[in-house]
C-alpha cells in the first residue's frame, strides 16, 4: 500500500522463509536479525521469547543497520517501541494492535499468573509509547479499551485491514482435480492456521451433522478441504493437524475431508474459485482477512456470529453468522447445498461488500496519510 504511493518501504523481522510466506513480501526488501533469539525455552516461555527477540531486533536496526527511515511501522508485539523512540533523530512509531497479547494465553496457575503479570505490564506500558495506535476492527477497539486501562485516554483508530486484489485477478489457479476427487459438487472450504484456538473441530462437526440432513445421493457429492497454515517448528500446528485427521475418522467423516497444509496462492484462488461456501470457524476473531477474501471471490462465508466478522459479512446478504455449534452451522450450510442460486446471489454481494468497505485503495490513503502526519 505504501510502495504504491511512493513510498521507500524495508521490513525487518527476526525470521523470513521465502518458501513459507505471503508473495507479496517477495517483492519487497525483506532483512532479518535476532534470529539466534529462541521462540520458546523447552515450549514454554513464547511471550517473553517474542518481546526479547523484538527488542533485539529494533537494537539491531537502530545501531548496525545502517539504515535511516522517516517513520517506523510495528505490529503485534509492543516490546521495541521504546527502543525505536531512542533513535539519535527521534522518528515517530505507528502500532498497528491486532488483538493484546495477554488475552490470547490462559491463566491455570499461580505461576503462570506470576509469569504473565510484568510481560501484561510491559505490553500496556509499551503500547501506550507508540505515536500512533491503529486497530483493525471496531471489536478490537472495544478490547483495547477494556483491557489497557491506563490507555483510557486513547482513542484508537480503526484501519480495516485490505487484499491485494492484483493477486487475485493475476494468478493462475491449479486444476481442482488435483485437489479433490472429481465426483464431488458441493465444496465447503475451511482456512485458517493449525490452532486451536481458531476451532477447526467445529467445521467437521458441522460436516458430521450435515450427513444426517442429506440423502446419501446428496451427501456423496459433498467434500470439505481444510487448509491451514502449517509450521513443523510449531509444536501446535503439528498437533493439531493430527487432532484434526483422528477426530474426521471419528466422526466418521474422513472420505469427505482433504487436509491441506501450508498450500500455495494458487492453489488458494482455485478453492475459491471451486467453493461453495466457506466455513470461517474462530469466535471473536479480531478482524479475519479470509472471510474478505473469500466474499472478494464472490463465495459465501458461514461464520461464527462475534468478534471481526460482525463487520465484514451482512448476515443473509452475503453469507450466514451463526452461533459457534455444528447445528447452526449444519443449518446454513444445507441451505447452500439445497438452494445453489444462493452461492451466486451472495456472491455477487460479497463482492460489491469488499469493494465498497474494504478497498485496497481506501486502506492505501488511510495508512498514507498516518505517515504524513508522522513525519510532518
């Protein structure tokens, strides 16, 4: 978005694997450090692990880069913010808070409580040392609210997050029969990473309990491909992943599930393409660009009735918010199957939805005009 307006534009993160990335950081001047920094210490320790990696990553670009910037960009983790402010010509800081990291782990133990208090300090402490705080939904705000207390005074502002449409329109998708087996007519897709937390179980539950509202015809000619984000030195991805695979065989689902891990963008638009609908499972998710990708891709979204998605998808016009239970969703994805004008009618919405609210060039002159007033 930047680099489109004529921006000079370098990332710096502390680990870059090209083979496992979006494609349009390809094109960018992507470095690294603070690599030799551990994501965890025998599993445990992954907060603490990420704000010392980001803080020597920030020490990094301050003293040995060699680099100069008129403004710098952080996301997620807070933890460089008063490093970056240090700088010898003070440059201004945008935080772009996609959701406090403190409510994303449990609090099961006196220890872990004990553990968590300084990092929840520090994030808070930290957040409120930016120049500039956007968020990437409206649900967010509220959260930021709520928990960063001494932030009160702090109104974020929200920068809906965008696609880049190109990528869409350019790429060439795979032949769908390489993908699934050819008998199939109606295609559910589930995307998301191999996290628990995004409740991936409730996709094939709610396959498990369409079986019974379909006859045998109908429901030999559904399938569902999960595809998620999948990291082998993500102890979780890999659990999961397997979670997933016993609990399809359970359910007795598994001829009618195809798990695709780490898949490529091509491989992304023809499951779009070729879907009848998606299945867009996580409960108060922050934003969720996928369900914009997919209403861009004129599909239908069946997601779960809180958090981001209340903002993106308009229920009964361009797909179905549910409450999170394989009954609700079973519901609305029989209506699909049963009515197959609604793909094309919600789809046609979806897609004027995306264009009309989540414009890459209206996410382009917001972020622009954060820098310039930065750098003013």
């Amino acid at each position: 978005a930047l680099r489109a307006r004529g921006c000079r534009v370098r990332l710096w993160t502390a680990h870059y694997d090209p083979e496992r990335c979006f494609a349009e950081t390809r094109g960018l001047s992507v470095r690294t450090a603070g690599a030799w920094v551990p994501r965890s210490v025998c599993g445990r320790g992954h907060a603490l692990c990420a704000a010392l990696r980001m803080a020597c990553l920030a020490l990094y670009v301050l003293l040995l880069s060699g680099d100069s910037c008129d403004a710098f960009i952080c996301d997620q983790v807070s933890a460089c913010i008063p490093i970056l402010r240090l700088a010898r010509t003070r440059k201004k800081v945008l935080f772009y808070c996609h959701f406090p990291d403190q409510l994303l782990t449990k609090r099961e133990s006196f220890l872990k409580r004990l553990y968590r208090w300084p990092l929840d300090w520090l994030e808070e402490y930290t957040t409120g040392m930016a120049d500039c705080i956007v968020v990437n939904s409206k649900f967010t705000a509220s959260v930021f609210k709520d928990t960063f207390k001494s932030l009160s005074h702090i109104n974020p502002d929200v920068l809906y997050p965008s696609l880049n449409i190109s990528s869409f329109e350019t790429i060439v998708p795979v032949d769908i029969a390489d993908l699934i087996p050819k008998t199939k007519k109606f295609l559910f897709l589930s995307i998301n990473r191999y996290e628990r937390k995004k409740n991936l179980a409730l996709a094939l539950k709610a396959l498990h309990e369409l079986q019974g509202r379909l006859d045998s015809y109908r429901w030999n000619e559904v399938h569902l491909v999960m595809a998620g984000g999948y990291d082998k030195r993500v102890l979780e991805n890999v659990e999961h992943y397997e979670e997933l695979r016993r609990l399809a065989v359970k359910l007795g689902v598994n001829d009618h599930v195809t798990f695709l891990r780490s898949f490529s963008d091509e491989q992304k638009i023809c499951l779009f393409s070729n879907s009848l609908c998606v299945l867009y499972t996580p409960s108060n998710e922050h934003f969720g660009i996928v369900p914009l990708e997919a209403m861009y891709m004129r599909c239908p979204v069946i997601a779960v009735n809180s958090g981001g998605p209340l903002e993106s998808i308009l229920h009964n016009v361009t797909g179905f918010l549910c409450d999170p239970q394989p009954t609700q969703f079973a519901e609305a994805m029989e209506k699909i199957v049963r009515d197959p004008l609604l793909k094309d009618t919600m789809g046609a919405a979806g897609r004027v939805r995306v264009m009309e609210k989540f414009s890459s060039k209206a996410f382009s002159e917001q972020l622009y005009q954060y820098i310039r007033r930065l750098t003013e």
